[in-house]
C-alpha cells in the first residue's frame, strides 16, 4: 500500500489509538493506546504495553453508548481523569519518541472527540490535540480502498480482522482492545498481500460509475481473461453500436 508507506514514511513509531465518546457531544470518555516500534520496512518491530484511560465527560453518556461501551457515569466519576490529566498522560506514555509518531484511528471519528472534547476541557492542552491531528493516519481509509463487501462498502474493525485471519483479542468497544487489534489488523495487512491483491481484484470488479466498456473489460481481466488493445476496441464498438441501435 503506496499510500500508507508514504504517510508513515520517517516515523519510526506509531501509537494506535480508540477513543469512546458522549452520545450526543461526542465527548471523550474512554482512552486506549498501543504503542508499536517499526522495522525499516513498515513492518512492526515491537508491540509496546498499552495505554488506557477512562475520562470524566461533562455531558451525558447516553444509553446506546453505555450499552454498546458497557460505560456509565459512576465509573467515571469513580475510576476516570480530566480531559486535560489523560492528554497528559498519553503524551508521557509514548515518551521520547513523541515528536516523531504517527497516530493511526480506525476512522475519523476518534479525531472529532479530540476535538470535541476541547470544547468542554479549556484547560487541556490544544497542541496535543493539533500534533495528533496534523500527524494522524486513518487506516480505515486506506484500507477500504482495496476492501469492501459486496455492496462496495468499508467493513468494522472486526470484520477486517475475520478477513485478514487477525483473531480479534478481547472486547469490541474496549478502547485498548480495538487499538491493539488495529496494530494486528496493520501488521498484517502489510503480511499478507496476496490477501489485499485478491480483495482488490474484487474492489474492481464491482466498482460502480466506471464506463460500461472499462467495466467489461476490468471484468474479463479479473477472471482470468487476456484482453488485448484489439480486443478493448471491440468491447468499445460494441457498446457504441448497442447505444445506437437502441435510438
């Protein structure tokens, strides 16, 4: 994946990162990192321990998110920290190589509750917010460029991990859990490529508002049929004539 090379190029580690958030302010109140040391290739090197942080919100959590989340106030107010303490501590947490991380979400959601969550936390401090933000890598993006289900749509965390042969550790919704599955579900989508070649050939071929023409002849290739500049001129003339034809 050219592009994801790119963006993590002169990062020598990432912090995999899964926030919970308010219902209806999408205030932070759960935190989950995993830090991981890369090999010159992008490869992981090293899977550092994680990070987690419940975080007291200013507004209501609300009864999907304490549902799917398994979060309610009284753990909040009895195990969680200030927006301000858990940037803090997150920043402590990858230590020396702060400067030079990349911050890889499964979405962009997670960002908006960094945001978000400025608004209800002046104290806290902004530029961590900013340095993430500016150094973020959504990997749901990258991914889906060459997997989708049938329908062309992106798939959850979980089912990208069923698809790559990732055994999803621990609970949906746990924020350490998710940003350590994140970290296997990278690991091995750079693993295993003939994986990401097959899922993309599928990509293709059901790649919707391309010209009928380029859509037959995407079609023949993906299974397995050579198709000649000769043979493209055809496919073209055909469907020119159809369109003729029919007026």
């Amino acid at each position: 994946m050219k592009r994801l090379m790119q963006l993590i190029d002169k990062h020598p580690v990432l912090v995999f990162l899964d926030f919970e958030g308010t219902q209806i302010s999408h205030e932070m109140i759960a935190l989950g990192a995993v830090l991981v040391t890369l090999k010159k290739d992008g490869h992981i090197k090293k899977i550092h321990k994680g990070y987690k942080r419940y975080v007291i919100a200013h507004e209501k959590i609300g009864s999907y998110v304490e549902k799917l989340t398994g979060i309610k106030s009284d753990l909040l107010l009895k195990e969680g920290v200030t927006y301000k303490s858990a940037l803090e501590e997150l920043k402590k947490y990858i230590g020396k190589n702060y400067k030079k991380a990349a911050f890889i979400t499964f979405g962009s959601h997670d960002i908006r509750i960094l945001h978000q969550s400025l608004h209800f936390s002046s104290d806290a401090d902004g530029e961590i917010v900013h340095f993430i933000d500016h150094n973020h890598i959504d990997f749901s993006d990258i991914l889906s460029e060459y997997v989708k289900d049938e329908k062309n749509n992106p798939l959850s965390l979980a089912n990208y991990c069923l698809k790559f042969g990732v055994e999803f550790e621990g609970t949906p919704h746990d924020p350490y859990f998710d940003a350590l599955n994140l970290a296997y579900l990278y690991e091995a989508s750079l693993s295993k490529p003939d994986i990401l070649y097959h899922e993309y050939l599928s990509v293709l071929s059901h790649m919707r508002h391309l010209p009928v023409p380029i859509q037959k002849t995407i079609s023949k290739l993906v299974n397995n049929t050579d198709v000649s500049a000769s043979d493209f001129g055809h496919i073209v003339e055909d469907y020119i004539k159809a369109g003729v034809d029919r007026k």
